[in-house]
C-alpha cells in the first residue's frame, strides 16, 4: 500500500487536472509501459490522504497545546523568579531603610613606603619599606547619630604611626583598634563625639599633629555654618593612674571660615591646650619608670626630686624620670586659599608658644645644660595644586619650613616624621602627590632638616662638633590604594 500511495501521490500531482476532465470524457488508451490508476484506486488514495492530513492536523494541535502549556509553565516560573527578586529587594530596601545592612559605609586605604633616612654622626643610613593598612567602617544609628570603628596596622601600638615594617622573616603583623567613637549631631550646628575619635580641633598642614594620632576622650563643637564662626571644646586622657593624678589635656578653639564666589577661602583659628598632671610626670607612649627620658621625643626630662613624683620604687627611693615643665599652649593659625591659573593655591602658617616652659638648668654636662624658654614653634608653607582621588592626572606639589624649640609643644602630639619625629627641630619639608588612576596615588615627601637645635645630642661626636644643629634628612615615597 505504500509504495502504491506514493506512486499514486506522483501520479495525482502531475494529473490532478486531467483526472478531472476524465470524468466527463471517454478514457484514451494508454500506452504500454505506463502506470494505469483505476478511478476505485483514486479514491482510495485520497481517502488515506485526507485521513493523513487530518492526523497531521491533529499532531500540529497537539504540538501547539503542548507550546502552550510550557510557555504557561516558563510564564509561571519566571513570575516566581520575579516575585522573589521582588521580595528580596523589598527586603533589602527595607533593611537599608530601618535595619543594618545599609546603615554601614565601609572604608580603609593601603600604602606602601620605602623611605631612606641620613642623620649626621650616624655611621650608616637605613632604608626600609613599610606598609600601613587601615580598614574600617562608620554606620548611621539614626537620622542624627553615627558610629566609626576602624582597624589600623601598628608596630608596638604607636600612637603617631600606624607604619609597620617590612621584616622579622615574614612573620604576622598586628592589627590593633584605631577609631572607635560615636558622633551624635543633635542640631545642624551641634555635634557631640565621645571614644577614640578623629581630632576634634581644626588643623593646618604643618607638623605641630601627627595625622595618625586619634585622640581618647570626648568633643562638643558648634558651627555657624559652612561658613561663618565656628569653635570647640575638648578632653583627652593621656595616662590613668591607680594612685597618683590622671595626665590629661582640656582645650578649646574659637575660629572664623569665609568662602567666596571666585573659589577663595580663609581660615584663622586661636586655640588652647591645657595639658594637667605632665609636669612632673611621665605620660609617655611605651615609658616604663625609670626609663631615661623614653618617650618624651625631645622635651625637656630631670630626675630632679624637687620635680618627679615618686609614682613607682617609691619604696627604695627611685625617682622616675619626669617632665620638667607643664604645657599650657596657645595656638594660632591661619590659611588663606585662592585659584592661580586653573589649580588652587593654599597659603597656611601657624604660631605656639607654651607658656609654662620655665624649667632651665645649668651643668658641666652639654647635653643636661637645658635653658629656660624654650617656649616658641611655628610653621608656614604653601600647597599648589589638589590630587583628587576620582581624576586621574590631577596632582600637587608644596613646602614647608618649621621650627619647634624643646618645650614649645607637648611631644606626644607631633609628627613622628619631622626632624626625627621630636621637638628640638627645624627645617624644611618638600611634598608631591600626582594620582596615577581613581584611587591609586602616588607621593613624594623630602625633609631637609636639622635636630638638637637647642641642646647638644648625647652622644659622641667627631672633634670639632658640638652635636647641635644635627642633619637629619628623610625620602619617603609612597604608593597609595583608598576604597
């Protein structure tokens, strides 16, 4: 049956028309050697056809109800995807909105150093490299109150560097708290802090601070407004004692910001710093009594029993070695900024004088003869140019010149860079930042400078010298990542 259905089907598609006329004329002969169809067979074969193409029919419904049916399933599931991305959006939104996930802003920055320091009467220079990693995060409580927690590389939990160095055969490297406070705006103009905080007196870009020192304690400041007049109060704990006075500093700043159309601004701030429970005391980072002079990082320290309290061995009579002065501080500062071409121009300058700097003594020893008044520092220099971390190319270059005598100001405050990172210091420093890409800065930082300008080093000297005015010079180049 089949070969004769496709026989007929050949047959019926080159003779469907004369098919139709046989019908109604007599049938010609056919001649030998062709295919003859009776008019039975016919009809027959288009029976089956159309039975075949009714079946054919019904397959393609069939196929059709099934594309249906899974485009219903595809449509139902991609409806549950949906409404599970939905929910979970909703989640998220409501999370960002009333619950934690979203109060959190995440922040830290990565540099590597390599730096080179000479210092004259020292044998040799060194070189190291070293690396500063600081990562933290700052969450809103509500709509007025703030968190910050921040984790930062150390080396002996230093205050004034959070710099760790490149050595002891790979071994681990401490991770120590660095930032934790809470910040609490009650106002526009009001803000209360209390922790491990950010200063909370405005500053210059002189080296009278270190940038790394977080202080301990608590902060009101007021503003007028972004500009306008503008001050602050504040406490920082400096050493708690069991049985003898807590060493502590209390301050306070007052100051004016202007802002123009062109881009200028001005700025000039009086500060006061009243540093208790120093003199006489040692409230030096890593000191343990009867350490000579560890930790003071230049300021002036006597054994004298007239001066030190018997805070430890008091029961052998050891008396610790102490600060010989108080440091009650008086600051001004100011800075002035304006555009010269297409880049900004910062001018700042800053001037202390410690007002209880009255501690002197004589001796036949160069390096104990300590005159009084040793009361005065100050700085001034110039930054041109601004890096700013979302325009790559963008760069800036500056300088300083400072000057601080042994007991102008209060040691455990200054930049641990700056003429070896102590008070009886002078000179200049060269700075360069140029941003590479977003993010990733590159920074040059040359001091010129000179140590032991007011006492003599002790320490031996070549014939000739005297060990004042003692050369120290720093390089430091630097490669930094923010995110």
């Amino acid at each position: 049956m089949t070969h004769r259905f496709v026989r007929v089907v050949a047959v019926i598609a080159a003779t469907t028309g004369t098919a139709c006329l046989a019908q109604a004329a007599p049938v010609a002969a056919v001649p030998a050697g062709q295919v003859t169809v009776s008019a039975e067979d016919l009809a027959a074969l288009r029976a089956q056809l159309q039975a075949l193409q009714e079946r054919l029919a019904q397959l393609e419904a069939a196929q059709a109800e099934q594309r249906t049916e899974q485009t219903a399933i595809n449509t139902e599931l991609q409806d549950s995807v949906d409404r599970g991305s939905d929910n979970l959006a909703r989640a998220v939104g409501e999370s960002a909105s009333s619950g934690w996930l979203a109060r959190w802003q995440w922040k830290g920055d990565l540099r590597v150093r390599n730096e080179t320091i000479q210092q004259e009467f020292n044998p040799v220079d060194r070189n190291r490299s070293r690396y500063r990693l600081r990562a933290g995060a700052m969450a809103r409580v509500n709509d007025n109150t703030r968190v910050e927690i921040q984790f930062a590389s150390t080396e002996g939990a230093d205050a004034r560097s959070s710099n760790q160095t490149m050595t002891d055969a790979n071994s681990r490297k401490a991770l120590d708290l660095d930032l934790a406070y809470v910040e609490w705006s009650p106002t526009d103009t009001w803000k209360l802090s209390a922790g491990k905080m950010k200063y909370p007196w405005v500053r210059v870009q002189s080296y009278f601070f270190d940038n790394d020192v977080n202080p301990e304690g608590l902060a009101a400041a007021w503003q007028q407004g972004t500009t306008g007049f503008f001050g602050s109060v504040f406490y920082a704990g400096l050493s708690e004692r069991s049985s003898f006075a807590d060493s502590s500093m209390v301050g306070a700043q007052a100051g004016w910001r202007a802002a123009a159309s062109d881009g200028s601004r001005k700025l000039l701030a009086l500060s006061y710093y009243d540093h208790g429970a120093v003199q006489g005391y040692n409230p030096f980072q890593g000191a343990g009594a009867g350490a000579a002079g560890l930790g003071a990082y230049g300021n002036t320290t006597t054994t004298s029993a007239a001066v030190c309290r018997r805070a430890v061995y008091s029961s052998v009579g050891v008396v610790s070695p102490c600060l010989a002065n108080d440091y009650d501080i008086v600051e001004l500062l100011g800075e002035y900024q304006f555009n010269v071409g297409s880049q900004p121009l910062t001018l700042y300058a800053n001037l202390a004088r410690n007002l209880k700097a009255d501690f002197g003594v004589t001796s036949s020893t160069p390096s104990s003869n300590v005159p009084a008044g040793l009361d005065t520092a100050y700085s001034f220099g110039f930054n041109y140019g601004r890096a700013n971390a979302n325009l790559p190319g963008s760069w800036e270059v500056g300088y300083l010149y400072q000057k601080v005598e042994k007991d102008a100001l209060f040691a455990q405050w200054i930049d641990s860079d700056f003429a070896a990172g102590n008070t009886d210091g002078s000179g200049s420093a060269f700075r360069a930042a140029y941003q590479l890409s977003r993010n990733w800065r590159f920074n040059l930082s040359y001091m010129m400078n000179q140590t032991n300008i007011d006492v003599p080093a002790a320490i031996t000297v070549p014939p000739g010298s005297s060990g004042k005015d003692r050369g120290y010079d720093r390089l430091q180049v630097d490669l930094n990542w923010t995110y």
